[in-house]
C-alpha cells in the first residue's frame, strides 16, 4: 500500500469508529427508532455513490400503486435549496416544487410516480407523522434511507453494485462504505444491481457472505435503456434508433462510468463526455458550453440521465437535440421473491 493510499486509510479511521458507534447505540437502546403506523420499505445501499437506489424506488412505488395501494415516497432532498423541515415534493396529483427546491431524486420520483405522495425533510420519521396528519397512506418507501434508523422499517431492501467492489473494501474516503459489510446483516434481502457486468455480482455477493458467516441468495436486477426522451418536447425515440449514432454525454450523477456503459450498450459512439460533480446545480453557460463542443464535433445528439434531465430542461433551447436515457429494472433473479416481500401486509 503507497503513502497516498495509507494517508487514505487512516482517514477512514474515525469515519468507520463512528458508523460502528452510532449502529451500536441503536442496537443498544442509547438512540431511539421510532415507528410509524404504516407500512415501511425502505430501499438504501452501503456505499457513497449511486448504486441505483432511484430506479429501484420507482419501481417498487409502482409495484404498490398497482394494487391500489396509497404511497408516500420520503427523501432527504440531498442539497435542495428549499430550507423547509417538510416540503410537499408532490400530491399525488401536481407536482409543487422544483427540481432545485425538492433535489434531484425526489423530484425525478415524483415525476415519474404521478399517483405517488412525495416529500423531504432531514427527519424522515417527523416528515411521515408530518404526511399522515394531512393525507392516508398505506405505505411508505424510504428514498435511501438504509442508515436513517431512527425511523423502524419492516422492509429493508439492500443494494450493492456488482459494479463497484473495490468500493466494498474499505471505509470512505479510502473506499466508498458508509458502514462496515456487516451492516448488511440488517437487510431484508440483498439486490446486486447493474448485474450483468462483468463477474462482480459473484464477488460482492462473496464478500458479504464472509463478513456474515452465511450464504445468501441475492436478487440480481440490471437497468435496461428502454428509450431515450426529448428533455424539452418529450419525444421519445425507442433505445435501438440510437445505434450508430454520435453523442456527448453530460452527466452529474455518483456512478458516471456505469452512464457511459449505458450508453455503449445502446449502440451510441460517445465523442466526449462532459462530467460534473453529482448534485450538480447546471448554468446556462455551461449548457451553453456543451452545445458547443456537440456542434464542434458534429455529434448527432447529447445525451444525459434522466435526474440529470430534470435540471437541464429548463436551460435547453426548443430546437436543441438533447436527450435523457430512460432506465427500466429487468431482473435476472429474485424479481418474484421481491415482489412477494412487497405483498405481503404488515397493518
């Protein structure tokens, strides 16, 4: 191990000690989890970066809604601009905030779960008491919420990316854990995404098994680019049209590497691809800038993500080709195990 990678690891040091010290209060009693009187799924992962939390919390929002279930979607809102202690992202019928003033993912959900209650608020537990004094709910789904354990969850859905194991091997900033392998024991059932690349799926799996002591039957689910959609005019163009066609990519999202995979796997030759920190709050000169070097560079098209969408729209002129890839979750395993731990009724 090099000076700079040591340097690393004794960072690491005090974040580790603290993910342990805190997750050993709440196992103790020192801190207190609270429940609510409805059901709770919360979908979460173990690592800083995307894993791909947001696709599968609208699936499983969908999923719910399909059999006639009342949803609420609870956020953070990571680095929303409102300052609100609950903000209403949704109804269930309008959209009442922006993408600037609910976060990127709230906003992203909500748009696509339009029967779906969204909101945000740092305490998820105070914003579910704060939703259910105002609307009925059923059911509520945590939006990252894998370590809020102030707030009881009778479904805790675990995701790790088949992507990323080097992240699973050392505690942030010397890899990518928010809390050590063995908080993966609080999980209900482990979902390795974006499954299908390469062989890391068997060694994330691997990994978790022997900081467990136990085998585990994982669902493993990829996210297929169904199509790609107009961030202005909302034009969908079917995922296959765009073989052989040149594209920027600009993306500000955790996991940009798994977007330029995407896009490869759509048949799109990426000519640059223009990248920014996740969260990204975009400026119309940078817009601005990106168009330029599409003109530059004769691409046929510029392609971002569909979060990423929800911020640019704003700042894209009617005549410019940008387009967001829409992702779905096609499962290779588990999708009925899944779907019968969301059947099944806690109230």
């Amino acid at each position: 191990m090099g000076a700079p990678q040591s340097l690393m690891r004794l960072l690491s040091l005090p974040y580790e000690l603290a993910s342990r010290c805190r997750a050993a209060c709440y196992r103790g009693g020192l801190l207190r989890t609270n429940r609510l009187p409805v059901r709770v799924v919360s979908i979460g992962n173990l690592t800083v970066g995307g894993t791909g939390k947001t696709p599968m919390v609208i699936w499983t929002v969908q999923q719910l809604v399909e059999q006639g279930r009342r949803v609420a979607v609870l956020s953070r809102g990571y680095r929303r601009s409102s300052q609100e202690a609950h903000l209403l992202v949704s109804d269930g019928h309008h959209l009442l905030a922006n993408p600037l003033e609910a976060g990127d993912e709230p906003f992203l959900i909500a748009r696509r779960c339009p029967r779906a209650i969204v909101a945000v608020g740092r305490d998820r537990y105070e914003l579910g008491r704060w939703l259910l004094n105002r609307v009925p709910i059923d059911d509520m789904v945590l939006d990252d919420g894998f370590q809020h354990l102030s707030l009881w969850r009778d479904l805790n859905l675990l995701l790790m990316d088949a992507t990323d194991v080097e992240g699973l091997k050392g505690h942030f900033p010397f890899g990518r854990l928010r809390e050590p392998l063995t908080a993966a024991a609080r999980g209900s059932t482990l979902i390795i995404t974006r499954a299908s690349e390469g062989n890391g799926g068997q060694r994330v799996v691997r990994l978790v098994e022997e900081a467990l002591g136990h085998r585990i039957v994982p669902v493993e689910v990829d996210f297929v680019p169904e199509r790609l959609v107009n961030i202005r005019q909302g034009a969908e163009m079917d995922g296959t049209a765009a073989k052989g066609k040149t594209a920027v990519a600009v993306s500000a999202i955790g996991n940009p590497a798994s977007f330029e995979r995407v896009l490869r796997e759509m048949g799109l030759e990426i000519v640059q691809h223009v990248k920014f920190r996740d969260h990204h709050a975009y400026r119309a000169a940078e817009v601005e800038a990106a168009q330029r070097r599409a003109e530059a560079c004769g691409a046929d098209l510029i392609v971002t993500t569909e979060k990423d969408a929800c911020k640019l729209a704003e700042l894209v002129g009617l005549g410019h080709t940008w387009w967001a890839v829409r992702l779905e979750p096609r499962f290779k395993s588990g999708e009925a195990t899944l779907l019968a731990m969301l059947n099944e009724r806690f109230f």
